[in-house]
C-alpha cells in the first residue's frame, strides 16, 4: 500500500468529476428522421456510433487518469521500506550553525556544545539504530545522507546508512558559522526522512539557540504523530554583542592629497551600558612592488591585460602595510543603540591604502568585531580628445559634450569627484600628433588621417606591435556612454594584424 507525503494534495483528486461533467454535458445529440430510400445508410451509421460510443468513453478514461496521476505526482508517493532485523530505531539529529551559534557559550562556542551533547547521544544509542544527522542555516546540510534511486540526496535506503562510528567520524563543528537560519527547510527535510522509515521508534533532537529570523512562516506539513521531539535551547538568556555594523568610505578613490572622512557605525547589541569602549581605526598604505599609478577605483593592472586578467588579493596583511596610520575614540554605547562615529584621515599619498575599523571589547561574537575598507589615492585619469571635426561654435562641437561628460564641469574648470582630466586639441591631416606619454586614454574624433610616425607612437601608446591604421579605413558611429550622458561621435576603425 503506497503512502503519501503531502496527503493535503490528495484532495485534487475531486477534480475527477471535470472529465466526467464534460462527458456529460457534450455528448452528441441525435435527432431520428425515417427516409426510407437510404435503409443501407442507417446500418453505416449504426456501426460508426457503436464505434464513437467506445471511443468517448476512452477518452473519458484516459482524461480520469491524466488527473489521478497529477495529484499522484504533488502528493508524493512512496512505499515504505522494509523493516530489517537490525534497524528498530530511528534517530534524527538537527543542528543549527547559523551566525549566532558562533556566541561564546558556558564552555565554548554554542556550535561546538551542539555538537558535543550530540555525539553523546549517538554514543549512547544502541546498536540497532539508524542516524539521519545534519547542519542547517539557511540551507540544510545533511552528513548522513545517502542517495535516492533518482540521484537526490535523501533517505535511501535504510540499509545503506552509515554506522555510528561513521557519524561520529564525520560530525565535527565547522570552524566559522556564518548563514542565516531557516527551520522550515530542515523541518521539511526531517519530515520526509520520518515519513519514509519503516515502522519503530522514531526520535528528533534539534540543537539551536531559537533565533526569531528562522521563523519565516514558511509552509511545512507537521511530523507523524510517532516521532518524539526534543528541543535542545543552547540560546544564552543575556547575549553581550558589540558589532561594527557599516564603514563608508566618501569614495572609491581620492586624489592625492585629499583628507577623506571614513565613517563607521557600532550596534551595541547587549542588555547593559557600556562606558569608553575603545573604537581604533587603523589605515596604511600598500606597497606596490611594481610601482606605476593606480586607475581610479581599482589595482593596477599591466597595459596589456584584458578584462578577465586574474586581479592581485584584495587585502595585505596590516604589518606589511607601510605609513600606518592609528586613531582612537571611546564612546559610551547604549543597550540596542547604534553609534556613528567620522574618522578624518590626513592628506594621502599616492597608493592604495587599506585600513580597518575595530571595537576593542572582548563580548561573545568577536567575528563582527571588525570591517575593512580601501581607498585609491590616485591622479585623475588624463584623457587626449582629437578633435578632427572643429567647429565654430563650441556647443555645436561634438567633442563639446565629451569633454563636458568627462570633467562634470564647465570649461576650464574641474570638479574633484571626476575621475577625468580630459584635453581637446585640434587635429588635421597635417597636424602632428603630441607626445602620449603624459596621457592615460586617447579618443580620435573626426580623424579623417594621421601620419605615419604618429600612427607608429599611437600603436605604441595601445601596446600593440601589430596595430596599423588601415589605409582602407571606413567611418563608425559608435555611441558613448559616461555618467548618464548619451551621445554620439565617429571614429575610425583601427585594427590588428
């Protein structure tokens, strides 16, 4: 006898009467008319309406068992195993690694008590029990699980679950927990491997610290009426928490010399005031070995690199940091309450610098401690706009709004927020073009020729030894994008040999 594990579903299966009502209500109706010059017709017809009789009521069958068999499939079925000689009990153990399992307990962390007090109930167990052991936060992780004849993790078969000794080889705490906590998933996930054992003794132990988030309402069918609960509170009634919840940076980048303002924010999420609790900033710069300017925004990276080029680690280690810079505050910190606090940097250099914000208080969740952050202190990137299409007017120029888009200012202006120092010179068939080495980007507007030594230092400016100017060259509109400002211009196609 198969059983279900959303028997909710099995109420679809009043649908059946669908098919049954059509059948009912378009039958076809016949009106009977005597002609008696057509006598062999009306045996015809007779045998075509035997036939069609039969038919429908095929139809109506195959209709009846399209929908059984789609509340089948919703509902779930499945047979139960068969009891073996060595299995009479069924242990389910659940055990929470969300973020805050992470608190110092009586001993240690809440996660390692966990897992302590379920080894000793594995330990104690006999040998004819059968363990379904797993980690949740978000997600369940199941250490026990076997596969399902279709290739899911799930039950399967009971004869292949591992021993205890096996459980206990694997169930070790994780070294950071970090997700957040759903106990409808791990809750669904138990029920379908209770529902599925055969029948004997069935037991749950689940070991969390009762976290209101996990609470998500989330739709689960309710554990057969067999299976003993017991729920395992490793929450501590006070938890004293003090975290840095946000630093911001004005921007990615700054020029040289700029005295950016970082901002930090602290929660303090503990029952009791809290009086001059240090706050320490901590910045330094970067040494890079190779040297060179750093593009707004982002590491340095060789001319030659495309896009998908493998970036260098994002953080140094703070004692390799050079011209390190230390700022502390003491804040009086309020039960619940969060404080923000401006650390104002000094002028800086140019590099990249990395720096840290840290609450030095010694509470039961020290991972969130501290944030770090990065800045870039770099030059504007300097950009050569040739303008082969003069105009008169310099609104009518369309080099006009590229110039306008890079420097976010009007002419012979700059606004420090830019990352762009752009320069528009005019170029004609027989002007030279300037020394690149002082620019970082070249845009060629209206070009309608170059000369050959100006191609050559241009090929050298891209870093491409086999870049050419195509003597066949044709005209391109290509559409330029910056801060929000579309536009239009041409440009010559240039290529690769």
């Amino acid at each position: 006898m198969p059983n279900f594990l959303q028997t909710s579903f099995l109420a679809g299966l009043a649908a059946l009467a669908v098919p049954v009502l059509i059948h009912l209500f378009f039958r076809l109706k016949t009106k009977r008319v005597e002609l008696g010059t057509i006598r062999f017709l009306r045996v015809v017809l007779e045998e075509n309406a035997r036939r069609r009789k039969v038919m429908r009521w095929l139809l109506l069958a195959l209709r009846m068992a399209f929908v059984a068999l789609l509340v089948g499939l919703f509902a779930r079925p499945f047979l139960t195993a068969a009891a073996t000689s060595g299995d009479q009990e069924l242990l389910v153990i659940l055990i929470d690694q969300s973020a805050t399992m992470q608190l110092k307990g009586e001993h240690s962390r809440l996660i390692e008590q966990a897992v302590t007090e379920a080894r000793k109930l594995i330990e104690s167990s006999g040998t004819k029990t059968r363990f379904e052991v797993a980690f949740f936060d978000h997600a369940v992780r199941p250490i026990t699980a076997t596969k399902d004849s279709d290739g899911a993790a799930g039950s399967g078969d009971p004869r292949r679950a591992p021993t205890g000794q096996a459980v206990l080889a694997r169930l070790q705490a994780p070294a950071t927990a970090f997700g957040a906590t759903n106990y409808g998933a791990v809750f669904a996930w138990a029920r379908d491997i209770c529902v599925k054992a055969p029948p004997g003794r069935k037991q749950l132990h689940l070991f969390t610290d009762l976290q209101r988030s996990g609470l998500d309402w989330t739709e689960v069918e309710p554990l057969p009426a067999e299976v003993q609960s017991h729920l395992h509170d490793l929450g501590n009634s006070v938890v004293n928490n003090v975290a840095v919840t946000e630093v911001r940076t004005p921007r990615l980048w700054v020029r040289p010399g700029e005295t950016p303002t970082i901002r930090a924010s602290v929660l303090h999420g503990g029952a009791f005031v809290l009086e001059e609790v240090p706050i320490v900033l901590e910045v330094g710069k970067v040494d890079q070995a190779n040297g060179g300017r750093q593009p707004p925004g982002g590491s340095q990276a060789s001319t030659n690199q495309g896009a998908d080029a493998p970036r260098s680690p994002v953080r140094t280690e703070f004692s390799k940091l050079a011209e390190r810079i230390t700022k502390r505050e003491r804040v009086k910190l309020e039960p619940g309450a969060t404080v923000t606090l401006d650390f104002e940097l000094p002028p800086l250099s140019e590099g990249l610098w990395q720096g840290r914000i840290s609450v030095e208080y010694d509470d039961d969740l020290p991972f969130d401690n501290q944030r770090y952050f990065a800045i870039s202190a770099t030059p504007a990137y300097r950009v050569l706009v040739l303008n082969g299409g003069a105009s008169g007017s310099a609104i009518a120029s369309e080099t006009y709004f590229l110039e306008t888009a890079l420097r976010l200012a009007a002419e012979g202006e700059s606004f420090s927020e830019s990352p762009f120092a752009p320069m528009v010179l005019p170029f004609a068939d027989d002007t030279s073009l300037p020394s690149l080495s002082e620019f970082d980007a070249v845009v060629l507007a209206n070009v309608g020729g170059m000369k050959k030594p100006d191609a050559a230092q241009l090929a050298s400016f891209v870093g491409c030894a086999n870049f050419a100017w195509r003597d066949e060259y044709r005209v391109v509109r290509m559409r330029l994008k910056m801060f929000g400002t579309s536009f239009w211009s041409r440009s010559w196609m240039m290529s690769h040999k």
